[in-house]
C-alpha cells in the first residue's frame, strides 16, 4: 500500500489503484498530439475524393492521415527514438505504409502488386517492433487459423501470380498479428495500454485487409471503401499509440 498525506491522515492506496491512475493521465497525455491526425482523416472522408480519377491531390489527401502519425511519433523527440527501437521500426513501417497507399491510389494501372509488397514491408518491421517475447503460442494458434480462414477464403478467385503473393501477405501479417497479440496477458501483469493498443491495432488492419481482398479478388462489399479505411486509420493510429512504451 501507498500512503498519501491528507491534513493531519494519511490516506493509504493500493498500487493498483495508482497504476490505473497513471495509466489514464498517459492515455490523456497522448490525445492532444492526435489532432492533427484526427483531422486529417475527416478531411478524407469529408472530401471523399473519386478512386476513378486517381491524381496526386488524392494520393496526398489518402496519405495526410499517415504523414500525420509520422509527427505524432516524432513529436516525443529524437532522445525518445534513439531509446526505443521500437518506436523508430513504427515508425519506418508508417513511412512505408504511405508509399503502400500512393502506389494503391493507382492499382488500377499496375500499381496493386507494388502496394502489396510496401504493406509487407510494413508488418515485417510491425512485427520486428513487438518483438519475440512472450512467445504465447496460443496467441500464434488463434492468428494462424484466421490467416488459414482467410487464404482457404480467398484461394478459389485467385490466379497467376496473386496465387502466391496473396498467400505470403496473408502469412506476413498473420505473423504480425500473432506478436501483436502475444503480449496481451491478461492472468499476470505482462501488459500495458500500450500492448492492448497493438494487439487492437493489428486486429483492424488485418479486417481492413482482408476487405480489400474479398472485394478485389471474390465479390464485391458493400460500403467496402468506408470499411477499409475507417479499420485502416484505426489500425495505424493504434499501433502508433503502442510506440509509445511507458513501462519503458
């Protein structure tokens, strides 16, 4: 227990409750920074600006949001960076993530499979940034089996070359997924916000993903653009928030 002198008492608290108390003033404490993030993704969806007509202006508007998450990152400083190479892999995998969202802008010209590998570059360095511990193969079982799901979905519309690079995506973040998940340990105190923010994270962008696909490649979905990016900028935003490692 934890005394707080009040007048002439002292107060005793539980560490529980002071964890929780830190807890939400370094939740509060990151909000104001995700502003700009904020609102630059109700510029997009305010504009709404035709996929038909692909140009650079949508290429920006698409990938403000993202820009914006890059400054989120930097904005803790480069002392911060340096210290954590999981924040810097984040932040390389956002960078990589806008190039993946450019390229996308234009799939109908040629661009989808350059998209594609950009995102996997985006979940290997994901992925690198969780790290391998706790290992937590229940964790791993539950994301390989969606993966299988997912590619077991998918495979009877696929041909050619997407045969093998929709599979090796689906593996890549399948594995995202897993590490993510991993350090979500609910029985012991192995977890932060921060983790809970990750595991959240990859779980949209692997339903923002897998809306692209069965759209693209199976049947079309309703309101399938809302979807996607609405889980997409969800998704980014929340691993951007796990950078962010208090227990550090």
């Amino acid at each position: 227990m934890e005394g707080l002198w009040k007048g002439k008492h002292w107060i005793l608290i539980s560490p529980d409750f002071l964890s929780l108390a830190v807890l939400s003033f370094q939740v509060k404490s990151e909000g104001p920074k995700l502003l700009p993030f904020f609102k630059a993704t109700c510029v997009y969806f305010i504009l709404w600006l035709p996929t038909s007509h692909p140009s650079w202006l949508s290429a920006l508007v698409k990938c403000l949001p993202i820009l914006c998450l890059w400054a989120f990152i930097l904005a803790h400083g480069a002392c911060f960076l340096q210290t954590h190479s999981g924040a810097r892999k984040i932040l390389a995998g956002l960078v990589f993530s806008t190039l993946g969202d450019a390229f996308l802008i234009w799939q109908d010209q040629g661009y989808f499979t350059h998209g594609l590998l950009m995102f996997a570059v985006t979940h290997v360095l994901y992925s690198s940034a969780f790290g391998m511990k706790p290992l937590n193969l229940q964790a791993g079982m539950v994301a390989g089996s969606i993966s299988v799901l997912s590619y077991i979905l998918l495979y009877p519309y696929l041909c050619g070359p997407f045969t093998y690079l929709v599979g090796g995506y689906i593996a890549v973040i399948g594995f995202m997924g897993w590490r993510a998940m991993a350090g979500i340990q609910l029985t012991n105190d192995l977890w932060t916000w921060t983790r809970m923010s990750a595991c959240l994270g990859a779980g949209l962008f692997m339903v923002s993903d897998l809306t692209i696909a069965v759209d693209k490649f199976c049947f079309p979905v309703p309101y399938s653009r809302v979807l996607v990016m609405a889980t997409y900028y969800a998704a980014q935003m929340l691993i951007a928030l796990s950078a962010v490692d208090h227990q550090d």
